[in-house]
C-alpha cells in the first residue's frame, strides 16, 4: 500500500442557508482553501417560509411570527446549484486543493438530515422526501449521504438506522457544531439546538454500531456559510496517498477517515494491520497497533470493542520535559485577540495581530496548525529559527460567544533545545524568554496602557483610582503563549493484543482527549472470527 497522508476538510457548511449572506460562493471556497486540503460545500435547499399568529399575539406592535422550513422552489434550487458547481469546479487543484460539491438534503425531516456529495459536478439534486427515494435517486452514482447530527430524536431530524444503505452512506458525521453523536450522553453532547435537542438513545453513532451496521466516523462543522473549518466545529481526517479527488473518494468510500473536534490529531490505527474502515476475518488474537500525534498534551487513549472501553492509555505523567543540551520537537500555540464585548464598546473594528516568532540556538520551526475561525488570517511563514504570521480577531457580542471564539491563532512545531531563547513580537507587546520557561507555564501580554487610555478618555474612569482596578486587564486585548508541549507529551504509540474469543462480528476503534479537551474519534476495524 502506498504511504498515507491526513488531508483535513469540511463537508458540512451549509452555503445560500441565509438570503442576506454576507460571503458569496467564490469568497466562502477561498476562505476554505487558506486552510483546509479538501471542502465540499453543502448546498442549503430549505427555504423558510413566515407564519403570521392567528390569535392576535403580537410582538412590538405587529402580529408575532414563526419561521418553518420548506424545499426551496426550483428557480433558487438550479440556480444556487449551478454557482456551486461553477465555484467547485474552478477552485479544484488536485495536489493543493480539492473541492467536491454537495447539498444538505432534509427531506420531510423524518429520517435523519444527511449530507449529499457527489464525486465530480453535473448531477442534478434528488428533491424527493423520504429516504428511500433518496438512496434510489443516488444509486449508480458516484455520491455519498452522509448522516449528521444523528442523535436527536430519531424520525424528528434525528437518524432512523432502520432504513440505511451503508455503501451510499459509508460513514456518519459523530460531531459538528450541534455537538457530539456518539452517544446520547457525554460533555460534548447536542447541547445547542434547543428546538432539535435534547439528544436520545436510538440514533446515536453507537446505535449504528450495535445493529450491526459498517459505519465509518467523521466531524464536519455544519456552518453557515460564513467560514469552513470553523475551528472547534468539527474537522474530517481523511487517509490518502495523495491530494486528488480521486484519491478521496476512495479513501470515503472505504471508511479511511475520522473525526476530530478541533485540534488536528494525527491518528493511525490497524487491525492485524488492516486500516481503520476495514472488514476483515481472523481466526486468533487481535493485534490492534494504535498511534497519536497530538496538538496539546495527550491525556488518554481509550480503545473500544463493541462500545466498551477494553484498554486505556493515560498518558499524563508518562512524560517529562527534555533535559538541557537535548534537541527536541516541540509544539506552542499562539492566540490573540479576546477584549470587551460590543455592547461595552461599539465601535470595536476587527483588530490585526502582526507577528514574530524567533527562536535562538540553532532552533527552527518545521511546522504550522492553523486554528481559526473567522475569515482575515494569514498562512504563516516559516523560515528557519523565524515564524511570522497575521492573526485577525472579531469583535464580539456576548451572545455569539457562545458558539465561537474572539481570539485565533496558530500551533507552532519546532526543533530546539529547552535552554533555547524563543521571543515573541506583536504589534507593540514583547516576550522574551527561553523554551524551558514556557515549558513550565503559560504566559499572556496585554494591551492594558491602550485600554487605560479609552477607559478615562471615553468614560472618564481612571483605573488607578477606581474601587476596582481590574477593569484595564478585563477589557483588554490579549494574546497568550500557552505551554509548550514537547513531543513525548504530544504522541504515543502502542500495541495491544485482544485475544478474547469472539461470539460474532465485533468492531474496534479508538478514541482520543487531548488535555485541553479536544478528541478525536477513529472508523472502527470489524473483525469476522473463523473457524481454526
């Protein structure tokens, strides 16, 4: 078999979900292409349609209204689908940048929302309402139908297992923006979606798995069309030897792929040396080989048979920071932004964040992971012991803080020794220190002298003499260093073998937490035992 890569991409942004879009088509695939392998955007071809109360109740002075989603009449159908194709079309560069167009099929909400994406342009969307006449509309193409946010309740846009074709839907989207599908419990659970929630047994990605169905496992971010990838939404991993369509397709239609929440976790699992996503017999033990490149400090690596968890490998306290004089990888995260809401200031404008990473000793960066979630970054460059970077921060209400971040930033790897100096320039704030410093602990710089000075100028409040001097720190823009991680805090591999005997088909797959919460789920490995 050829070597594989991790490609990272999103297949669930909904796009043309908002009339009044503030990013058009052409801009939203650009945006992907800053920072993703592969995107395929997901046509939105509901429509909402306003119902006028009947009763009187009103609602600063007019009748109150409610909004209900219908299929969207064909004129805005075609025609939002012939620019998304155009768009997928034009911006498709295998090796770099691989696009695939899709639609965010609902039907009468009664079967599970899934996905549709088709290998290569020219198909027309299947607007029927059941899911059967879906999957027959589909079949005899090359097209996928991707469940996603399948743990509500089933047969109220939630996933009814009952009625699935797993070479159509190859694999299921077990987290996204809503939250998390695996099960119906959990901190990472449908949480968001009041009207959609709460989530239930029946439709979880585990239901799936206990009926016996061969389901690989994704995340995606089920955005708006505004920015795909939305860091901490849901990113996909898909294993391929190359970065072409036909590569992927591939890889999707034999369950190559997994599902991260944010941080891009490098994860490698085999089954007696079969890859995630594969069926395969064996007559004796199982040899599962399992291997974690993380973007934080790993906290435990659970591997699971049938849902439940046979072996865990904690790996907080496996690990200590590299001795002076010991070259090294290493990885530190970069943010900025945070500072008032806009109710506070309103006149808050998006703040750009120009930066320089310089490390002393011989020491050079290697690598770069963006997390970002607004559109304004810039792809850092690396140059030896040099990193700069552009890193542009939203302002925000506190209402929107609920579901994304004021602050972005970037994952930095590089190669020095603990005793190694590591400055930081931004704008006008200044580190400086050495590696083995940030090893022990965090660090943020604040723009606290300009948040003094807009303080008393536009509120007359002084700080100094104020009952509560706090407020210069709690308005102002930040950015933060946060511990360095070095590489044995950061991966782990390890072999186990299961050689209890099986009954039937059994299925195993691992599931990964970083320390800083973010997780990763792998396809499982199902395993036929036979006869010696």
């Amino acid at each position: 078999m050829s070597e594989l890569n991790t490609y990272w991409g999103d297949t669930h942004d909904n796009v043309y979900q908002r009339p009044d879009a503030s990013v058009s088509m052409e801009q939203n695939v650009a945006y992907a292409r800053e920072h993703l392998d592969f995107y395929a955007p997901a046509q939105y071809v509901s429509a909402h349609r306003e119902l006028e109360a009947r009763d009187g109740t009103t609602r600063g002075g007019r009748p109150l209204t409610m909004a209900v989603e219908t299929w969207k009449d064909d004129e805005a159908l075609q025609r939002d689908w012939h620019e998304l194709q155009e768009q997928t079309r034009a911006f498709n560069e295998p090796g770099a940048f691989v696009t695939f167009p899709g639609y965010e099929w609902q039907g009468d909400g009664c079967w599970g929302d899934h996905n549709v994406v088709h290998r290569e342009e020219g198909e027309a969307i299947v607007k029927v309402n059941t899911l059967p006449e879906l999957y027959a509309g589909l079949r005899g193409r090359d097209a996928v139908a991707i469940p996603h946010h399948t743990a509500y309740t089933p047969a109220c846009r939630g996933k009814n297992w009952s009625v699935h074709d797993e070479t159509l839907s190859p694999f299921a989207e077990i987290f996204s923006v809503h939250g998390g599908s695996e099960t119906d419990e959990g901190c990472c659970g449908l949480h968001v979606n009041a009207k959609m929630g709460p989530a239930v047994s029946g439709g979880t990605y585990q239901d799936a798995l206990d009926r016996g169905l061969h389901l690989g496992a994704i995340a995606s971010t089920d955005g708006t069309g505004v920015f795909p990838g939305h860091y901490k939404w849901g990113l996909m991993g898909c294993l391929a030897p190359e970065l072409t369509r036909e590569a992927l397709w591939h890889a999707f239609t034999h369950r190559h792929v997994y599902g991260v929440t944010g941080d891009r976790v490098n994860l490698a699992f085999r089954v007696n040396g079969a890859l995630m996503g594969s069926c395969i017999d064996s007559r004796g033990p199982r040899t599962l080989d399992i291997s974690v490149s993380g973007s934080d400090a790993l906290d435990r690596i659970e591997v699971l048979r049938n849902g439940r968890v046979i072996h865990t490998h904690c790996h907080q306290g496996t690990w200590r920071v590299p001795q002076t004089g010991r070259r090294s990888r290493f990885k530190l995260r970069v943010e900025a932004g945070w500072g008032p809401y806009v109710n506070e200031v309103t006149d808050l404008t998006p703040r750009h964040w120009d930066g320089l990473l310089t490390l002393g000793g011989g020491a050079r960066f290697t690598a770069f992971e963006p997390c970002w979630t607004h559109a304004g970054q810039q792809r850092p460059v690396l140059a030896g012991s040099r990193a700069t970077f552009v890193v542009l921060s939203p302002p925000l209400d506190a209402g929107e803080l609920a579901i994304t971040r004021a602050h972005n930033g970037n994952v930095f790897e590089f190669e020095a020794q603990t005793n190694d100096a590591l400055t930081l320039g931004v704008n006008d704030l200044h580190y400086d220190g050495t590696v083995a410093e940030l090893c022990q602990g965090s660090r943020v710089l604040l723009h606290d002298g300009e948040c003094r000075t807009m303080l008393k100028s536009r509120f007359g409040l002084d700080v100094e003499t104020f009952e509560r001097p706090t407020y210069a720190s709690l308005l102002a823009h930040k950015v933060k260093l946060h511990r360095i991680i070095p590489e044995a805090g950061y991966t782990a591999t390890f072999q186990i073998t299961d050689d209890e005997p099986l009954d039937g088909e059994a299925n195993y797959r691992i599931r990964v937490e970083q320390r800083n919460g973010q997780k990763a789920w792998s396809s499982p490995v199902w395993v036929q035992p036979t006869s010696r």
